[in-house]
C-alpha cells in the first residue's frame, strides 16, 4: 500500500512542474507575439502621432498575471511616459485595424501618462482596448499570430 501511495505521489510532483513550465512557455510565446508587434510599429496609439516612439519596458506579465507595457514617446521639445496594464485572464479577442488591440469586454485597462518631461505616470483613464502597436495594416501575420498565442496563454488562466 506503501508503495502505491508513494507511486501516486510521485506522478504528482513530477506533473506540477511540467504545467508550469508549459504556462511560462505559452506566457513567453504571448509576451514575444506582442514585442515583436510593438518592435516593428513607429507608434502604439493615434494620441501620439507626430512623437517618436520608445519601449521604456517591453510587454510582460506579473505574478499576477497583469499585462503591461511603457513607452515614451518624444518631440522636439519635450517626451510623455505611458503605460497600460490589464488582466490577462479577462482578454476577449484580437482585433486589428490600424492598430492591433487586446479587446476588453469592460474597462479593464488602465492607462498611465506623465506630465511632459517628467517620468513619473499617474492613472489617467481606464478603457477596453490595450493598444498594442501599429504594424504594418496590409500585414495580418501580427494578428494571426498574436491570437494563436492568445488561445494558448488564456488555456492556463481561465
């Protein structure tokens, strides 16, 4: 009886850590979709238009799961800090348009912005969609891609 029980223990901690490390696969497919989608976009949202635009810290997802991004975006004269952040569980679909967003069936990301020139970032609004980026608008591949890591990230969250 011993042995059975240390048998069914065993099988138990050798499967823990392989589901785990399937998440921190998946989660690391998801996040890469996502940087190499902002990477390759000059801008991630139409408020800044005419700024340049520069990742202060890539996409990435906490103990929490709580998806997150920082960019600056700068002028002649000055630059701006945003941030959004946002559950991962809750993401509802891939959308693209000229923008490829994470859509939100209720207002669950967070947007932050700093004042010009300063890096500190205060919660300004809250909406449904987390912009990712603007990648090229003829080239889809982003999003397809972007929704297959999706489908298989939200697997271990939901």
């Amino acid at each position: 009886m011993k042995t059975v029980l240390a048998f069914f223990c065993l099988c138990f901690i050798l499967q823990s850590p392989t589901k785990a490390q399937t998440k921190q696969k998946a989660e690391k497919e998801f996040l890469k979709q996502l940087n190499i989608a902002l990477k390759n976009s000059k801008q991630q949202h139409s408020a800044y238009e005419g700024s340049v635009m520069t990742i202060d810290s890539a996409f990435a997802i906490n103990k929490e799961g709580i998806l997150s991004v920082t960019v600056r975006y700068t002028n002649d004269s000055s630059f701006v800090r945003t941030r959004m952040t946002a559950p991962v569980s809750k993401i509802d679909t891939v959308r693209y348009d000229f923008y490829l967003i994470l859509e939100y069936k209720d207002t669950l990301v967070t947007f932050y912005q700093s004042d010009p020139g300063s890096n500190d970032l205060k919660e300004t609004n809250k909406g449904g969609w987390f912009h990712v980026g603007a990648p090229l608008p003829e080239d889809f591949k982003y999003q397809e891609n972007l929704q297959k890591a999706l489908d298989n990230v939200l697997k271990y969250y939901r």
